[in-house]
C-alpha cells in the first residue's frame, strides 16, 4: 500500500485541497475503514488520498439541532450518532442502523458521510437515510453549494451524484411531520450472526400515525437486494391514510409485495437472490404485524 | 506534524502509554505496523488486518479503535493506549487483566489485548458517563456483549471473558 | 498420588500459571519473534487450482534490490512430505489445488518479498479440474496425485479404512424398522487468531537448524522436517513460542515450514515467514469433507441392531490428516451407544480441492452429527421417545463393544439423565403452530477417547522433575502448551503432590533439546498423559528426598507428608524443610541430585488389522440438549440454552474446564449454523472474517455444564481428556433441535438462514413467486 496524503484542517483549506488536486487521482479518506480495506487489496500508484479526518469543524464532525432540523456533519462518527439522544427520541431508524454498523471499534472512526458516499449497496446509514429522506449538503472545490435529497443521490452500483472536487458537508433530517403523534421508526438487518455483518438484507421504516391512528408519512428503503439502496414509494403511498392498528392481513401481504417490486438482488456469496426476496417479503410484513416483537 | 521535505514521510509526535514519542512514518503507514515494528510494542497483535477481528484493538483518546485500519499520520497529537501502557509504575497489572487471568478467560491469548483494551474502553465509557449522573449506572450484560462484538475469540466462546467483564465493571465504573 | 479426598490443589479454581504474561502483552508468539539479520519470506502459490506449469520466470524478481534468495523445485533438494510422501514441498510440473506453493522469496523487508512475488511470472497450461470426489472416481478421469502410491484399484483413492463387527444381515433380520440417509459435511476451519508462522536460523559452521514453530507435536515434527529436509533430526532444534491457537491445525508438517527453513539454509540468515489472515484461510488444513451414506435399524423394543456405514472423503490433491479420520469416526458408529453389528468403510479420493487435515474431534462431529440425526428418525419411525431410545442404548460401566474398547468407567447413561432432566426435554414438546417463532429442542451424545490414542507405537510421554536447593520445583515435560491450560495442570500436580506452593512451580516444554519425548498434543491427551507422567516422576523423586528426609529426621517411618514447603512424619510429629532436604542430597555425600525422569506408557493396545483394540486408557463420554428459536421469516436459528453434561472423570481445575467447554461448544455452534468455506471451481470464496463467520461474542447462548465424575482409575486422579469432546454432539443436537422445531429434515451442515428458511418454506408450501 503506497499513496500521497492531503491533511486540511478547516473546511477551507479542504476547499482549497479539492482546488489543487482537481485534475489528479484522489480519493476522500473520512474514517478511512472502507478505504484503506480497498486500497490494502488493490493499490493504485499516484493516488492521494485527502484525509478529511483532522478538519477542525464543529458543523462538520457533529450532530446539531438548527431551526428545527436535525444536521449532521458528514464526518460525524456513527458513535456519535448512536449517542444523541435526539436522534434517538426522533429518527429511531438512523439510531439502530448505526448501532448496527460493524463493530464499536468501527463506528469509532467510520463517518455518516464516509457511509453515503461509498455508496455500498448495503449501507446501512444509507438505508435510514432513505427512509426519512434527507437532504444532502454538497460543496465543491470553488466553495459553492448545492443541495440534493438523498433519494435522488445514487446513479449505480457504488456511483453517486458526487462530482469530483466536490465534498458532502453535512445533511439534514426533517421528516417528522408536526401532526404525527406517533412513530414507528427501526431498522431491521438480516445476517447470519447477530454482529459484525454486512446486511444480507436491511429495512429501514420511519412510519409517522396521527392521533386518530392513521397513516400520515412514511418512509421506507430496505438495502442490499438491488444495485444501489431503494427507496419504496409505492409502498410508502399505499399505506398513506390508512389506520395502522386494523390492516388486513390482506392488505399487509399487499404492501410487502409492492415493497419486493423494487427488489432485484443477485446471487452472491452472501445469500442468493431467492432468500433476499422471500425475507425482506417477511421483513416488510412483519413492521406492520402486531405483536411483531418476540 | 511536520511534512519531511521531499520525501513521502511525515514526522509525528503523539503521547503514547503516558510517553511522548516522536516518529517518522510514511503517509500510507498503518498505526499498527508503526506501533510493532517501530516503536517494538509487540502485545498489539494482528490478527487480520482487516478490522474484522479486534486483535489490534488500542485506545485512541481513551476509546477503542481498530489499529489495522488507522492511519498513522492521525495519530498525531493523539493520546494512544496500548496493553504495555496498562501495567501501572509499581508493575502491576491493570484490574481488567487480572480479573480476566482470575475469571479463567485468557487461553491462547492472542485476542486478550484487543479484549482487554475494548473492555477498557467501556470502562472509560461508563466512568466519564457516570461523572455527570446523579446515580452511577453499570453496563448490563447485553451492552457488554455488544461491546465486545468486534473482538473474535476462537478459544473462549467468550463466557469467562463476558464474566469477568461484568463483574469487574459492577465495582470499577 | 494423593488421596482423592485430601486434595489441596487439585479440584480448585487455580487461574492460568501463565496467565500474566498472556494477558499483558508480554507473551513472544511467532509474530513477535524478531532475529539479528532476519530476512522475511513470502510464497508464491498458483494462480489455478488445476494446471501443468510450463515455465517460471525469476529473472525480474531476482533483480530487485533487497530480495536475497528465492527458490523454486529445481533448487532444492528434498523429500515429499505428509503421512503418504505425496506432496512435494514446491511443486514443479503441475499445480493440484488452490494453495500450491511454486516459488518462496527471502528479502530485507516484508514489501519487497511481496513485490518480488509479483514480479516471478510462472506460464500455466490450464487444466479442467476435479473438484468433486465422485467424478475423481469415475475411471475416465485423470490421476490427480502423480506421487499415489497405488495400493488401491482407483488410482484416485488415497486411503481406504474398513471395518466390521456382528453379522449384519442377521440384525437387518431382527428389525422393525430400517432408515437410509445420506449426510454432507462440510469444510470449514481453525481460523486461529494467530495465523500460521516460522522462523528459521541455519547456522551454516555447524549444520544445525533452529526453527521457532508452533506445530503441537514438535518430536513428530522435527522427525517430518529431517525428512524433508534430507537431515539428521537431531541437528534440528524445535522451539515453540506462544501458540494463537490450535485446535488440530498444527498436527501436520506444511510446506511452508521446510520451505522458510531452506531459505535459512540458502541464505544462511534467519528468516521468517508469517501467513497473512488470507493465506491462512487458503493454505491451512481444513476439517474434512465428507459424504455419508448411513442405513441402520431397531427392533421393536428400539434397540439398535445394525448400522451400515460408506463414506467418501474429499482428500484434496494431497494426503495430510484429515485422511485417517476414520480411526475416530469409525469408534463412534461402532461403540457410542450399543449396536449388535456395524459395517464401516470409508474412502479418501483425491480431488483438485485443498486438503484435510486434524481439526478438534477429528472427524467425531461429523460421524455424531449423521448418527445421532438417525436416532431421531428411528425413534419418529418407532414412535419412540428421543430420550427414552438413546437411554434404552446408553453405553455402560464394563462395557466391551464390538470394537474391542473397554469401558472401565461409563458417564454415559449419567450424562444423559443429566441432560434430559436439567433441559425438561421431555416436557418442552409442545410447540405452538402459529407465529413466527418455533422453539425446537435436541439431543445429542459423543464418545471420544479419554486417555490417550495409541495411533503410533507409543502413546507416551516423558517428564523430568527437580527441585533445586532453594525449594523450587522445575517440571520439563515431553507436552506443549497451545493455550488450553496444560502447563496449569502440570503445575498443580506438582504443587498437590510435593507441597511446593504454584509461584515456586516453572513449567519448561518448549525445547526439543531439553524436554523428553511425546507424542504431542492430540487426542484429548495432555491432562491424562502428561499428567501420569508427571506423577511418576514425581514418585521416583519422593523415594530420593525420602530417604535423605528419613535420614535427617531420624525417623522410623518411610512415608511422609509433602506440606507448605516441608516433609512432614506425622507419626512422629517431625517435620524438615524441602530446600534444606535438596541442599543436604546436594552437599552431603553420598551426593545425589534432587531430580527424577519417568516415561509414562498408557495401558491402551495398538489396534490390530482389523482396527480393533482397546486404543484409548479411558473413554469419555458427554451429552447435550440444545434448545434454540427458529425465526421463521428470516431462517436465523437462535441457539438459547445448552445443557451439557460431560463424562470428565475428575475435575481437576475448574475454571480451565469450563474454559473448554465453552469454547468447544461455540465452535460446534458455528459448525451447525455459520461457518463454511464456500468453494467455486476449487477457489475459496470467502478467505477473510467478513465471510467466514466466527460466531461473535453477542451469538453466544445460555451454557449450563454439569461435569459427571466417574473416577476413571487409569486417569491423574481419576480425570479423563476433556479438550475435543463439547464440540462433538454441538451440531448433531442443534439439527435435532432445528428438526424439532420446524417438523423438517436436514441432510448437511452448516443449517445457515437460507437452508433454513428454504426448508421450513417447502414444508409449508410457502411459494411467494416475486
């Protein structure tokens, strides 16, 4: 493994960083966990990584609350994310996908945005993300801004929206509507063992109820079972203004079923695609099923 | 830090088990080879290089953190612990190390640094959380478990070191 | 030895002797060892697990600044290794499997060995391999292994055990009910935490080799490297350093280790190789593969009448180990539980697939697995309780079975009831139909040897003992420590037995200049082998110190007590220090050394042609229920509660029991439900933890362990070997609970989500087309 380093330590000097090398070979290194795996098993030669993880930005390494919004840096770890008690008591979902992230060493150092921008068609933090559909805060190389939803980020396997020179600066989450008064937010992943797993299939649900008990938002993206995370609109729409507490088992069937349409996973070492389908099927099911805990 | 001029190298400079130390390493450098083969702390084990296994588990700023997937140039102005740097001035072994010998948890030992570093780590958790609670909290055995995810064992079947880990946490948090 | 219910040390939770060391990072394994001038190796394995080699090209890589020797077949001058000299150490004309070695670099650095590699060019002439044994079989196809013997009437065949007792075309008479099945096992693996190293040092003045290895039998080890190496066994030095693990996979010679040491020779430098996480998954042993077709029956009354075995083993392209499993398999289908005639045959063919070798149970697993799944479906058959058939056949105390084993001391039916009662196996029948959970419980029992296995000539061990004139005692014994704890049993022995406390006990065996010979660590045997040794030389020392204690205390008796350091005459109420005992041996004429050697031989007998014989010094028995959850939406089986109980014999420490069991039973667990090394044309597709899937610390379940003692008296104060028994009835039980839960059948291991999840849909016809 041989490469150059880059190490800004503000957001400007990232900005200028991008400047310089914006017609050379570089690769934006947060918590460098996915990174450095990848380059341990195929090193490329004149490549610089710019190694984001010492910019001194508190808007850019933490979670804060502005005007309502929940923003997070993108070099925020997913440590940090499982400790705010924010994101806890109101995105549920992005709590346990980040719980759920490797292992406590990894989320140590492993970062939101490192997460959304490798782009793994099982990302987990991609996967909540989806679900309660995030606005993604991108600057670039002449310190301009632009913004974008996360549902319109992901162009292919492992491709996004990302130009190069460009960076994530953070994002920011304000799905909960103001007549929910209640949540229904988690996030299911489905391996082999109960740790260390990269999702087989992963579901992420963020379904907003109203006093009277009816459906009034939902959000719905399930992982690693098509070439890029998916977001199930038709899923979503169907259940809108229905009561969660009588669906039919009818009308449950119908909504796993419209989930599994956006399903096309392959076969691979992990799992074939006959297992992602019938169990992100049962998954999807069982969100809506009473009694769903043991 | 300081970029050694044409060359590819950096010099940097971070306390290390109580010490600071000073070290020139490439920028590609990971802070577990750094930590073996430069500065010969050997009780760091590689297990598999690739953040699956916690062998090289280290504290960075007193939190638990894979050495084989850490770059070495961050480091820098960081506070590192290595198992070494947990045996105290009077030679004795830290609480943590000698309730896992007590508890019958070390076979091969080859895990038992990355163990007992991550098992440190929520010790460190729990009393900084405790600082500002009105009454302290242990972690319960779930948390431990999940705590401990990413430290494989193929001797153990980690019973004794869970056993341990709890009951060394119940006093010491 | 000291009376059984006088006991100070033995019985007591006494923690690791080495324990501070490991813990503390202090420990020196193979990784940590650095020499003056070492250089380090690397290997260049083939690119095709099937392929003639038609030229290497070392010109480039010999060019790089820092490489210092690198060689291939025609450079060297060896012998083939392993049990059947079928494997060349480089291979020269052709490749076989996935980890060939062709070529092995010695550099300044780590990099420039692996750069160096990449610059060797090597030009295949790919072949279509053979990867599954039964096409190996068919007569049109090739010879893989050009170095077979022969000895078979396929030229694929590797080796063939057969066996029989009873007549059983008689007993298939005597049934009311008849199964047939066939098991596929799989391959999985060791993945010790340590991987797989050695340093070599050469000395070229005096000829003689050191190696730091970390092989568990370092006598048949070094006796395997003069082999190979074409050199006097002797001028080869063994030493051990800590051990990451075992488990088995260091029972055999690999290429990679006389490959470091020729680079040694070549140099004259030392030189190191250490296998990466990857290699150590491609280029280790693996346990063995097999299919097994298995019919066997009852009578009425649920007695077992016959089994009639044929098994197919995947040797790989070469023979190591895992070939003579069937000296382990064919004891379990011949004695555990009684049955009144059994057929036994099992063949080794060679494929293009990496090769077996020892894993933990030896091939135990995977007979009690296929056996203990037919119990339960002759007990459905008969309409039977699972519990009630397996009493009904429970071996017993004086016990001889077919295949000559006797059975001196018998947990069997003990460990059974234990078993059954702790877990209410027979109440937790009734299972709900609806919901997504199903609770499923099983049972499961093993037998394995417990003293020993007389697989060589001698089953011995030697050990040597003194005390020195400050009152500390040196043990130098013939076994090795690979972290299960021997070296803490050894020294309790001697504390129990010469009233030495343990601070004052130094446990020296990782040397073979030093230590007296052993067959190594296999077989469950080090408690029971190393420790009789250990007391007999122990006894020989008492006669000395004895004498001169008699003559210093002027004492009339000629038996004394060893307590707090002193020799006691409790007659006479005398007592005398040990330290001043060994000083006036040492000083006083005539002078004498306070030291003793003793080789410890097991009673057991080397099996005849027929494969029977009483091979073992003792039998261990164990049972297991396992009670798990299916979940029904995802196939995830999670395991809730083991209870084991386990034929021990004695327990002589505790904690390091539990230490066993544990972790025995959590490789049985990954066996049954997560680990598996996916092959695709001979290639491993899953060379990393990421997908080979260790359990991790939150899968680990309820273990409830009840030792059973049964007092063997060929045992060290009774105890039987514990090491390899809790992972061998793990996955039988497991798929029994599984079965149990889902009302379905399972014919291979591991019960992984999808096979799970698959079953339970047919079953219930549960088709969701998508």
């Amino acid at each position: 493994m041989n490469f150059n380093i880059e190490i800004p330590h503000s957001i400007d000097e990232l900005v200028l960083t991008l400047n310089k090398f914006k017609n050379k070979n570089y690769r934006i290194g947060a918590g460098c966990t996915d990174l450095l795996m990848e380059l341990k098993n195929n090193s490329a030669s004149n490549l610089t990584i710019i190694n984001i993880s010492q910019v001194d930005d508190f808007n850019f390494n933490n979670v804060k609350l502005s005007n309502g919004n929940v923003d997070i840096g993108a070099n925020t770890t997913a440590f940090k994310i499982c400790e705010n008690e924010n994101i806890l008591e109101n995105y549920k979902t992005l709590h346990e996908a980040a719980l759920n992230l490797a292992s406590a060493q990894i989320r140590q150092v492993a970062t939101i945005g490192g997460n959304i921008c490798t782009a793994s068609p099982s990302g987990d933090l991609i996967c909540a993300l989806m679900a309660l559909k995030a606005q993604l805060y991108i600057k670039n190389s002449l310190g301009e801004n632009r913004e974008i939803s996360i549902l319109d980020f992901y162009k292919g396997v492992r491709k996004t929206d990302l130009k190069h020179g460009e960076f994530l600066s953070h994002l920011s989450l304000n799905s909960n509507n103001k007549n929910a008064f209640k949540t229904k937010s988690g996030f299911i992943k489905i391996g082999t063992r109960k740790s260390m797993e990269c999702s087989v299939v992963s579901l992420a649900y963020h379904i907003q109820i109203d006093k009277k008990g009816n459906i009034i938002e939902t959000g719905l993206a399930f992982g690693a079972s098509a070439p890029i995370v998916k977001y199930a609109t038709r899923a979503c729409d169907f259940l809108i203004g229905k009561k969660i507490d009588s669906l039919s088992k009818t009308e449950i069937d119908t909504f796993a079923k419209l989930v599994v349409e956006y399903a096309s996973p392959i076969d691979d070492i992990r799992a074939t695609a006959w297992y992602r389908k019938q169990v992100l099927f049962n998954i999807s099911k069982s969100i809506l099923e009473k009694n769903i805990e043991k | 830090m300081v970029k050694i001029k044409g060359t590819n190298k950096y010099k940097i400079s971070f306390l290390l088990n109580q010490t600071k130390v000073e070290v020139i390493v490439k920028a590609s450098a990971i802070l577990l080879d750094v930590l073996r083969e430069d500065l010969n702390l050997t009780g760091t084990k590689p297990g598999c290089n690739e953040g699956e296994c916690g062998a090289c588990t280290v504290l960075i700023n007193g939190a638990a953190v894979n050495s084989c997937l850490y770059l070495a140039v961050n480091a820098d102005g960081k506070e590192i612990t290595t198992i070494e740097g947990l045996v105290n001035n009077e030679s004795e072994l830290d609480p943590i190390q000698n309730t896992l010998i007590e508890n019958g948890a070390v076979q091969c030992g080859f895990c038992t640094s990355g163990m007992v570093m991550s098992i440190k780590s929520l010790q460190n958790y729990y009393i900084s959380k405790n600082k500002s609670a009105k009454t302290k909290i242990a972690p319960t055995n779930q948390e431990i478990k999940k705590w401990l995810e990413g430290n494989l064992c193929r001797c153990t079947g980690y019973v004794k070191i869970i056993e341990a880990a709890e009951k060394l946490l119940t006093e010491k948090v | 030895m000291g009376e059984l219910n006088k006991l100070k040390v033995i019985g007591t939770p006494v923690p690791k002797h080495d324990g501070k060391i490991r813990a503390s990072g202090k420990a020196v394994y193979g990784h940590d060892i650095k020499l003056k001038d070492m250089l380090y190796g690397a290997i260049l394995r083939t690119e095709h697990p099937c392929a003639t080699i038609e030229k290497i090209d070392i010109s480039k890589a010999l060019k790089l600044k820092g490489v210092e020797c690198i060689i291939t077949a025609k450079d060297i001058d060896v012998n083939n290794i392993g049990y059947k000299r079928d494997h060349p150490i480089l291979k020269s004309n052709e490749v076989n499997c996935e980890r060939d070695e062709i070529a092995a670099v010695a550099a300044q650095t780590k990099e420039i060995a692996i750069k160096a590699l990449q610059l060797i060019k090597v030009k295949y002439k790919v072949k279509k391999g053979i990867f599954d044994p039964f096409e190996a079989l068919d007569l049109n196809s090739p010879k893989i292994n050009s170095f077979n013997s022969g000895k078979f009437d396929n030229k694929n065949i590797a080796e063939v055990f057969k066996y029989s007792h009873g007549n059983i075309e008689e007993e298939k008479s005597k049934s009311k009910v008849h199964i047939k099945r066939r098991f596929t096992l799989p391959r999985v693996t060791h993945a010790c935490l340590g991987t797989s190293n050695i340093s070599a040092q050469y000395d070229k003045i005096s000829g003689k080799l050191l190696l730091y290895s970390s092989t568990q039998v370092p006598f048949l080890y070094q006796r395997d490297m003069a082999h190979a190496l074409k050199m006097n066994p002797s001028d080869i030095r063994v030493i051990q350093p800590v051990i990451g693990g075992g488990f088995g996979s260091k029972l055999d010679m690999y290429p990679f280790e006389p490959i470091c040491a020729l680079l040694s020779i070549k140099t004259g430098k030392p030189v190191q190789i250490i296998y990466s996480r990857k290699e150590e998954f491609l280029a280790s042993p693996t346990r063995q593969p097999m299919i097994i077709d298995i019919s066997c029956g009852a009578d009425k009354n649920g007695s077992f009448t016959y089994r009639d075995i044929k098994i197919i083993k995947d040797n790989g392209a070469y023979t190591s180990w895992g070939a003579t499993t069937p000296f382990v398999i064919m004891q379990a289908f011949s004695s555990l539980y009684k049955v009144a005639a059994c057929n036994f045959e099992a063949t080794a063919v060679y494929t293009n697939n990496v090769f077996a070798g020892s894993f933990r149970g030896y091939g135990n697993p995977q007979a009690t697995f296929a056996l203990e799944r037919m119990i339960d479906l002759l007990a459905d058959e008969l309409k039977m309780s699972k519990s009630e058939i397996r009493l009904k056949n429970a071996n017993f105390k004086g016990e001889i079975t077919g295949q000559g084993l006797h059975y001196d001391t018998c947990g069997h039916k003990e460990c059974l009831e234990t078993v059954i009662n702790k877990s209410n196996f027979n109440k937790s029948t009734k299972k709900s139909k609806e919901g997504r959970y199903k609770k499923g419980i099983g049972l499961a029992s093993m037998l394995h040897v417990g003293g020993g296995a007389k697989i060589y000539r001698s089953d011995g061990c030697g050990t040597t003992v003194k005390i020195d004139p400050y009152g500390y005692c040196t043990v130098i014994s013939g076994s090795n420590e690979i972290g299960q704890g021997s070296e803490t049993v050894l020294a309790m022995i001697a504390s129990e037995e010469l009233g030495i406390s343990l601070e004052k006990i130094k446990i020296i065996n990782t040397d073979t200049d030093i230590k007296p010979w052993d067959v190594g660590v296999h077989a469950s045997r080090t408690s029971f082998v190393a420790g009789n040794s250990l007391l007999g030389a122990i006894n020989l020392l008492k006669i000395k110190l004895n004498k001169k204690a008699k003559e210093l205390l002027d004492s009339k008796n000629d038996d004394f007590n060893y307590e707090n350091g002193c020799i006691i005459d409790n007659t006479e109420d005398k007592s005398i220090n040990l330290d001043k005992v060994v000083r006036e041996m040492h000083f006083s004429e005539p002078n004498e050394l306070a030291i003793a050697s003793y080789f410890y031989e097991p009673s057991s007998q080397f099996q005849d042609k027929e494969f029977k014989g009483n091979v073992s010094g003792s039998y261990a028995f164990a049972s297991q229920a396992i009670e798990v959850e299916v979940d029904t939406y995802t196939g995830n089986v999670n395991i809730l509660n083991v209870y084991v109980a386990q034929d021990v014999g004695k327990v002589l420490n505790p904690l390091l029991l539990d230490g066993q069991i544990h972790g025995g039973i959590l490789q049985g667990i990954g066996y049954a439900v997560s680990e598996e090394m996916i092959y695709k044309n001979g290639i491993l597709q899953n060379p990393n933890f990421h997908n080979y899937k260790l359990l991790t610390a939150s899968d680990i379940p309820q273990i409830h362990f009840f030792p059973i003692e049964t007092n063997d008296k060929q045992g060290p104060y009774g105890a039987k070997g514990v090491g390899e028994a809790p992972l061998i009835p793990t996955a039988a039980a497991i798929a029994n609970a599984v079965c149990d839960a889902l009302e379905v059948e399972f014919l291979e291991l591991p019960l992984t989500p999808e096979r799970v999840l698959k079953a339970f849909n047919n079953k219930k016809k549960l088709i969701h087309e998508f």
